[in-house]
C-alpha cells in the first residue's frame, strides 16, 4: 500500500471547519507544515489566537480526519498559537507594549458589560495571551473592586504608571487613583483626555490584547476612543430586550462609521435558571443578540444567563472565570474569547512595528 500524499493530507483538514473561524484550517493558512514518511504523518498546525482550553479537542479531531486517509498508519498533530497585530484606523499608531485593542461597548447601562470585559479578559489570559484591561469608566470604574485590587499604581520615573496585577491581568483605572467614594465631576473635554493619559502613559508589557471596557452610550468617550485610540475591534453587549437592543443598535452603527471593525455580538441575561428548581425562562426576552447578529451580518460571539453567581463572584472581586474555571458559565466565557480573538485573527495583520524607523538628518 503506497503512502499518502500531501494533498490527501489536506483534503482530510479541509473537512473540518474551525468552530471559532468557522473557515477551515487550510484555507485560513493554519497548516505550517505537513510530513510524510512512509505511514507516518506530522502535522504543524499555528492558529493565530490562544486555544488551551480547545487544542487538545482540535488535536484529536484532525489526528482522526487524518488516520482516516488511505496509507496513513498513524499521525502526529501538533497546535500552537501565534498572536499577530491587526491592522487600526488609518493615521494611528500602535500603543507600545500592546499588539492590539479591543474595545467593549454596549449602547445603554446595566447590560452587563463591565461584568463581561473583566471576565472576557481573564478568559483570553486562561486561553494563553498576555492580557491587560484598562477601565474607561471614568464616571463609575468598576474594575478595581471586580478584580480585587486595592491601592495605587506605582511609577519609577515620575511620568508613567505601571500597571497592577491581578490574576495574571495587568489593569489600569482611574479608580486606582481616587478615592471609591470620590464622584469625577468632569466635563468630556477632561474625561477623553484622562483616558488617553491613561492609555499611553501606562506601561503595558507586552500584552497580546488589551480590553478596553467602555462606558455606556455613543457620547465623547466611544469618539475619543474611535479618532484617537488604535482600536483592532470592538465587542457589542446587549441583553435580549428591545430597549437594550435598539441602544446597541446605535452603539454598532456608530462603530462602522468610523470605521472600527464589530467583532460580534454578546447577549448577556438571556435566560434565567431558577437556583431552587432549575426552571429556565427568558425574562428579557428570546434570540435579540442572534436576531441583532443576522440583521447587521456580524458574528454572534455567545449567550450568558442571568445568573446570581456571576454577580456574587464579581462583586466579591474574584470573577467567574477564575473563581469556578470548570463551571458552564466559565466554559462560555472561554468559548466567546476565543471566538473574539479568532474573529480578530481573520483580519488583515499590522507589519509596521517589524520596519525601522528611517530618519533623515541634515548634517
């Protein structure tokens, strides 16, 4: 029996699409490497977003696909992961330290996002990225308590902070700044330039991501954030009810218009599961996130429960994903990073920081 060929080999992959790319592995240019000799095969596979807690599934999957393949006695799979920058809006620059941004929006208050971001990062570190968070709630931050850090950011030169740590993630927030009791009692004008402070003049190290969790709305933050911040994409969150959804219709629009990539849509609260008795119900509705998703042709990243444990963990400073990491709820926050990163991946990469910068100089 003759050995398979390299194009068989590919055939086999090509069957199987990635849940998160939802594009196969040969076409997205996954496949690094393919050897062949005699029965044995090994495959390299590179996917450009962290997938720890779906690379030993992805292992299998393709070790099966190929050990099906005519002359194929047995194959070897190997999964990395390699995280690239992604293209921003014309004229901006890369923040240094961070390959790319991405932002959290939401069109109205109360739907969750804060709650999301901090766990949608903690998700993305679990999944392997070097992950920062920077509150943009300069009205009400909310992640200093969500991650359970107290005390100010330290700076060893006198002009930039350094970011704390918690949980792996490096954070930064006006909240480490003042008071929790102290209201900001600013006008725009002064918020934007607070939150470009204190996105270039935090010292991030190296991050893969950083999530920016924004305030609600469409107002002069969501601009600042959109004219002067490098932004690789943006996550909508809504609840399944008219009201949110026709607020994060405006948020969506807004970011198409000036040219931000949606990466997709989060429906959090869609459905309520009785602690007492396990009856499930759709309070706020049914299907507004997904409805939302085919109306405006971006992807549906995932679905959450209104569920007492999410605010109690939260709350108390220790999120879901790392409070019960082998939960359900954890799971789909995981699921929904990786399918945000690997959204994300798809999108045309950012080469300008591996050219040098030429400067001419009249001597």
């Amino acid at each position: 029996m003759s050995s398979a060929n390299q194009t068989q080999i590919e055939d086999a992959m090509k069957g199987y699409i990635d849940p998160h790319l939802d594009k196969d592995l040969v076409s997205t240019k996954a496949v690094k490497n393919i050897a062949i000799d005699d029965g044995k095969v090994t495959v390299d596979i590179t996917l450009g977003y962290p997938a720890k807690g779906f690379q030993e599934k992805l292992q299998n999957e393709l070790k099966k696909r190929i050990e099906g393949v005519d002359g194929v006695d047995s194959a070897t799979v190997n999964v990395d992961w390699d995280i690239q920058a992604h293209v921003v809006q014309k004229s901006l620059e890369a923040i240094k330290g961070v390959k790319n941004i991405i932002a959290v929006a939401s069109g109205k208050g109360g739907v969750g996002k804060s709650t999301t971001s901090v766990n949608l990062a903690l998700a993305l570190s679990a999944e392997g990225a070097n992950v920062g968070l920077l509150d943009a709630d300069m009205y009400g931050p909310s992640q200093p308590r969500m991650l359970g850090i107290s005390g100010k950011p330290e700076s060893e030169d006198g002009t930039t902070l350094e970011p704390m740590v918690s949980y792996h993630i490096q954070s930064m927030s006006i909240g480490y700044l003042i008071d929790e009791d102290t209201p900001m009692i600013w006008r725009g004008p002064m918020v934007t330039q607070a939150l470009e402070q204190l996105l270039k003049d935090t010292r991030w190290d190296n991050l893969d991501y950083l999530i920016i969790d924004l305030p609600p709305g469409t107002g002069d933050t969501q601009l600042t954030l959109a004219q002067k911040v490098p932004v690789s994409g943006v996550v909508i969150v809504t609840t399944p009810q008219d009201i949110a959804l026709l607020d994060a219709r405006k948020g969506l629009k807004m970011f198409e218009k000036v040219e931000v990539a949606v990466l997709g849509i989060v429906e959090n609260m869609s459905i309520h599961i009785c602690s007492e008795c396990g009856h499930e119900e759709h309070i706020f509705g049914k299907d507004g996130g997904q409805n939302m998703s085919e109306e405006f042709d971006v992807d549906f990243l995932g679905a959450l429960p209104l569920d007492i444990r999410i605010r109690e963990e939260t709350d108390s400073g220790k999120p879901t994903v790392v409070a019960e990491p082998d939960s359900r709820i954890a799971q789909t926050y995981r699921e929904i990073a990786r399918r945000t990163a690997a959204k994300l991946s798809l999108q045309a990469k950012n080469y300008s920081a591996r050219f040098p910068q030429i400067v001419i100089e009249n001597n």
